[in-house]
C-alpha cells in the first residue's frame, strides 16, 4: 500500500509540475538554402549507383551578427542553426527543425519544410532561431537537430547548446 500511495504522490507531482521547457517559446523561420561548392566524385564510388543521397555532415549554431560558432546562448537572441550536408544525385528532400531538451528528453519539432529540388553538391540550411520565456533552471542544454527526409526515411544531424 505504501508503495501505491508514493507511486500515486509521484504521478501527480508530474503531471501537474510546469518544467522549465514547457514554460519556454522557440521561434524558427522558414530554412534557406545554399549550395556551396561541387560535390567531388573521387573516393565516393557506388553512391550514384545508389540514386539519390542526402548525408548530413554537421550542425552549429551562431549568433546573428557575428562569425564563429558558438554552444552558449543568451535569452531573446536570434541565432543562426545552420547544417552543412552533401548531396548525390538529383532529387527532392524535405527538413525540419527539432529542440530537445537533454534533461527531460521533451522535445518540440517543427513543421517539415520543402520540398527542396537539389542535385550533386555540397549545401548548407540555415534558420533563425531564437529562445524566449524565464526558465528557472539556467543554464539548460538543448539538442538542436537539422532532420532530412529523403522518401520515407530521416536522417539527421545535431548540436548541442546551453542556455545562460
């Protein structure tokens, strides 16, 4: 009985506590796309056998205004999330934004965007993303995530930040 009553006491604490990420507003805008070099074909044999390929390399953050890359964040700052990837082939792929929160491991994803008609090069996707609201525990760590759907498949790459 006594295990029942915590399980209970432990359940309602959950289900009617705020967390902080509840309690925080993610603005993204609408991803821009641009090619930036020539995807080189040495080394890479049998992927254009394969048709077309989407392979995410990497995700960063910087903050509106400035040059390098950078993990912490301040409140009501805009940021750019920008996601370097390769492309093989010619086709078609949608992407969306997703923020997790590495604590509780809630997230919120964004609408998918697209689709986005590419062919062989290397690209990078950028959004402005900006966090708003008074967390009480600072800082926090989010997961930032660039998710690529090619066909019915997802592939993704991500970055971490914290919220000072």
């Amino acid at each position: 009985m006594k295990r029942v009553m915590s399980l209970i006491v432990v359940m309602v604490a959950i289900l009617f506590s705020q967390p902080a990420f509840a309690q925080m507003g993610f603005q993204v805008s609408e991803p821009v796309l641009t090619k930036v070099s020539e995807v080189q074909q040495q080394g890479v044999v049998g992927v254009a056998a394969v048709g077309f390929k989407v392979i995410p390399l990497q995700a960063f953050t910087v903050p509106a205004g400035q040059l390098g890359p950078q993990a912490w964040w301040a409140l009501d700052e805009e940021h750019w999330f920008r996601a370097l990837f390769t492309v093989y082939g010619t086709g078609t792929f949608y992407t969306r934004v997703k923020v997790t929160d590495v604590k509780t491991g809630q997230f919120i994803r964004f609408p998918k965007t697209g689709p986005y008609n590419v062919s062989d090069g290397e690209y990078e996707i950028h959004s402005v993303l900006s966090v708003s609201g008074s967390p009480v525990n600072l800082p926090r760590q989010f997961i930032l995530t660039y998710e690529f759907k090619v066909g019915t498949a997802w592939k993704a790459v991500s970055t971490k930040i914290l919220l000072r």
